[in-house]
C-alpha cells in the first residue's frame, strides 16, 4: 500500500520475512519498546540529511551494522555514532 502502510503492517511484514525495519520514525521505536515489533529494528537520527550523504553513512557502517544485529535486535545511527540498544 506505498505511503499509506500502517506501522503495524509494516511491522508485522518485516516480522514475517525476518527483515530489519529501518526507519527515522519513533513510533517504531514505541512500538518495539512496548510490544517487541518490529523484532529487530534500525532507527536512523541523523535529522534532515541528504540521500546521498545517507547512503554514505550506511556504506561506511554496514558492517558494524551487521555485526550489532548479530548481538541485538535495536540498533541506532546517527552521524557520528551506532549504538546497540539493550
């Protein structure tokens, strides 16, 4: 359903197919602090950023990124930073 996909449906997708949502919306996180959806969540705060420098980040980090995941299922990017949450 593009733009109008619910979060929970979108959680529950990503849920499903055992994917990571990757979002700069906080109701994800709410919704993963409170009901564990999505399972494993990335939340991007970088503020407004271009695409392109975005990109970058996550090139640069992606196997930081990765390797979070592999010890937890919320992970946070920022500009200068990634941070597992426990």
């Amino acid at each position: 359903m593009g733009n109008l996909s619910s979060d929970s449906s979108i959680a529950d997708l990503a849920d499903q197919e055992d994917r990571i949502v990757v979002t700069k919306d906080s109701d994800f996180v709410d919704s993963f602090l409170l009901r564990g959806k999505p399972a494993k969540l990335l939340l991007i705060s970088t503020g407004n950023i271009p695409n392109n420098e975005l990109i970058h980040l996550l090139k640069l980090n992606w196997g930081q990124i990765t390797e979070m995941f592999s010890q937890g299922d919320f992970v946070e990017m920022t500009r200068q930073s990634l941070t597992l949450h426990q």
